[in-house]
C-alpha cells in the first residue's frame, strides 16, 4: 500500500515517506479522527526531519485527511454526515465520468487491462491480504482515470482516493464485513470493466455510481 518516490531529491522523499506513513495510519483509523499530530512526536517516532513531515502534513490538508486549527494544530479530519455526503457526491461524478469518458475513448490494451486488474480483485475479494486489494484497487482507478482521457481527472482521481477509502475501512471495521464490502466492489469493477469493453457509456456509469450510491447508504446509516 505504502509508495515512495523512487528519483526525488533525498528531502522529498523522506516527505514522501512521512506522508505513506501518516496517510496510512490515517486511513486505517489507527489515527482517528480528532487525533492531534504533532511533527516533534512523529519525528522521535520515525526519525523522519520536522521539514518532511510539516510538508506531509500539508499534503494530507490539501487531500482532505487533515486539519489546522488554530491555538490546537494539525488534526485528522473527522467523520461527520456532512462531509461523508461530500465525498460520495464528488466521487460519484468524478468516478462516474471517468467510466463514461473511458468507454468511448478507451483503447483496446487500456480496455483488457482494466478487465485484467478487476479479475484481480475478484480474485482478493475471497481473501484477507487487505493490504493487496487495496494496492489493486488503486491500481483499478488510476487505470481508469488513464483510459478517460481527462488530464484533471487522472489529477483528481489519486488526490481523493485516500479520503474514500477512510471511509471504506471506517464501513468494514464497523460492521466487520471486509469480504462483503471487497466483493461488492470487484463486482462494480467487473461490470463496469465489461461496460467500458463495450462501449456502453451509460452502463459503465451506471455501474460506478451505484456502487457508490450503495456506500453512501451505509454510512448514513453508521453515523
């Protein structure tokens, strides 16, 4: 799950490394929401400078994971009825473009790969190995957003990722249904890759948005 740039200067990449780490413990709620994050308490723990981690912390703020609060600090977001909506209906459209603008630009490598990645996550869904589904699955979306054509939603896509998938884990640790949650989501990612396959703009769309639809329905009814 963790990624690390690979030819950034030694500095941005113990930025990068703090911000996996951070983004990580945020998203699996090791960090809740409300936790205070404090650089001197994260250097100590990681050995990672003030400066990387300040700016990790900042790119946590654009994606939404974190806040700064005056007279308080940096606090991981929290988990509100609001916010969730928010999410869902910018994922729903964004998501939901994505699929629509990828089967009618797609190119048939881009098609068989996304139909490859979502036979993958059938595969996991049966599985425990979180960590790799959730690597495939970010796979799954950046292919998309690459066979949409769209440079702000290729842009857009990995920036909001981390803030949904909070939410996926808050649903699985809450009802305790990983498996249920994992095969739901490889059954969108089936249905839409074989919409996409077919240039069925309206049915790939359709695919994406109730299955995003459904998640929003669980949350409203967990907070």
């Amino acid at each position: 799950m963790i990624s690390t740039a690979t030819k950034d200067s030694p500095a941005r990449s113990q930025a990068e490394r703090a911000y996996w780490l951070l983004a990580e413990r945020i998203i699996r709620l090791e960090l809740p929401p409300g936790a205070v994050l404090l650089d001197r308490d994260i250097t100590a723990e990681t050995g990672i400078g003030r400066t990387p981690i300040r700016e990790a912390m900042q790119r946590l703020a654009t994606e939404g994971l974190t806040v700064h609060y005056p007279h308080r600090g940096v606090v991981v977001s929290e988990i509100s009825a609001a916010s969730t909506r928010s999410i869902y209906e910018f994922r729903a459209l964004i998501d939901g473009e994505a699929a629509r603008l990828a089967s009618l630009r797609r190119s048939d490598e881009e098609s068989a790969a996304l139909t490859a990645i979502a036979r993958e996550l059938e595969q996991l869904a049966g599985g425990q190995d979180v960590d790799k589904y959730v690597s495939v699955d970010r796979s799954f979306y950046d292919a998309l957003g690459t066979a949409s054509k769209n440079q702000y939603i290729q842009e857009t896509i990995p920036r909001i990722f981390n803030l949904h998938l909070r939410l996926w884990f808050y649903i699985s640790q809450t009802r305790g249904d990983w498996s249920a949650l994992a095969k739901a989501h490889s059954d969108m990612a089936i249905e839409a890759a074989d919409a996409i396959r077919c240039k069925d703009s309206d049915a790939a769309n359709l695919a994406v948005r109730s299955y995003i639809a459904q998640r929003q329905k669980d949350m409203r009814n967990l907070i």
